[in-house]
C-alpha cells in the first residue's frame, strides 16, 4: 500500500488497541513500544502487566521476547509501532528462530513517524513488515485493513500458537496524549512483583 491510497484506511489506533484488549485475560503481559504506543495502551487503562517503553526505541519486539521465553505460562502481547519496529528488523528473524508459542507482535502501522513530525515511514513505501515477518519464518503474519479484518484477528493476537504479527494499517490522526506511569523504575518492580510475588 502506497502513501496515495491512504484513504481506503479507516481503522483508529486508539479502537484497534481498545478492541485488542478487550476481554484480557489476567495473566497477558503487554509491551508498549516508544510513543503513541504507550499512550495508546495507557488510554485502553492501566494495569499491573503492562510494561511502557518511555525509551528505547527499538527494544519492543525484543523486550516482548526476552517476557514470552521467560514467562511461557503467560501470554505476551507487543504493541508497537511501524517506524520502531523498522528500527530493529533483524529481532523478526530472531523471534522467528526463537518460535515463541506465547508471542504477538501488532504494529500499528501509519506509515509514518508520528512522534518526530510524521514523516513517511518506509511502509509507506511498499515496504510489506507481514511478508518479512512471513520470510522470517512466522508463519502467523498478516496485514489487517478492516474492521472485519481486524475482528477476525484479534482471537490470533489472543490465543493461537505464535509467533503471530499482526501489522494493523491505521490512521495517521494524533490522539491527545494519555500518559502512563513514566517512571521505569516503578513499571519494572510492578511487573515483576505480579508475575514472581517478589517485592
């Protein structure tokens, strides 16, 4: 999908996330990469198990990772976004050899760099991340368009045998920010505590 036919995309960021995670389950880890990410999430409520990345631009897909290996008995959901995601394309051959059974990564993909002034993203540009994925031997890849679309995904994002990525085309609007616990310090021990019962 090119910059010009933009206007087909309808699907909101802030709705894709809401409807992503309604319903979840107590034990699903959520990693928010850099940005609109976690304002997105934090915008969806905050909860014990989600983990904001306020820095480090790059290390959602593996952050989500490093969780799913260590916490098989959990799922682990990455919400981030397409100009991150570009930002560190080698860890999808990474989670690719990896195949961890408990691992979703949804991109929201705007096919731009929101947080620095909205300048195109290769996405943009025919760059496919669901065939790259699929390259990388995630067989559970795809590119969601619609609503439908979108519906019929979330029990793969939930449920299915991963890895999965899901690269959800979304609108290029700025919702107003929703800001999530900032300091990292507290975010680490709150997901640590809830997942170890260690202080």
């Amino acid at each position: 999908m090119t910059i010009a036919s933009r206007t087909a995309i309808s699907l909101e960021r802030r709705a894709v996330v809401r409807r992503i995670l309604d319903g979840r389950e107590d034990g699903t880890i959520v990693v928010a990469g850099l940005g609109s990410p976690c304002w997105d999430l934090a915008s969806a409520g905050d909860h014990p198990l989600n983990f904001y990345l306020n820095g480090g631009m790059g290390s959602a897909a593996a952050i989500g990772l490093g969780l799913a290996l260590a916490q098989s008995a959990h799922r682990v959901v990455v919400v981030t976004g397409d100009g991150e995601l570009l930002m560190a394309l080698g860890m999808l051959a990474t989670i690719g050899v990896a195949a961890p059974k408990n691992l979703a990564i949804v991109v929201l993909d705007n096919e731009r760099y929101l947080e620095t002034g909205g300048q195109p993203t290769h996405t943009g540009r025919g760059v496919d991340l669901a065939a790259v994925a699929l390259a990388c031997g995630i067989v559970e890849a795809r590119t969601i368009y619609s609503q439908a679309e979108l519906d019929a995904e979330v029990p793969r994002i939930r449920s299915a045998n991963g890895p999965v990525v899901s690269v959800v085309k979304i609108t290029a609007e700025r919702p107003p920010l929703v800001l999530p616990p900032l300091e990292a310090t507290y975010t680490k021990h709150r997901i640590r505590k809830r997942l170890t019962g260690k202080p």
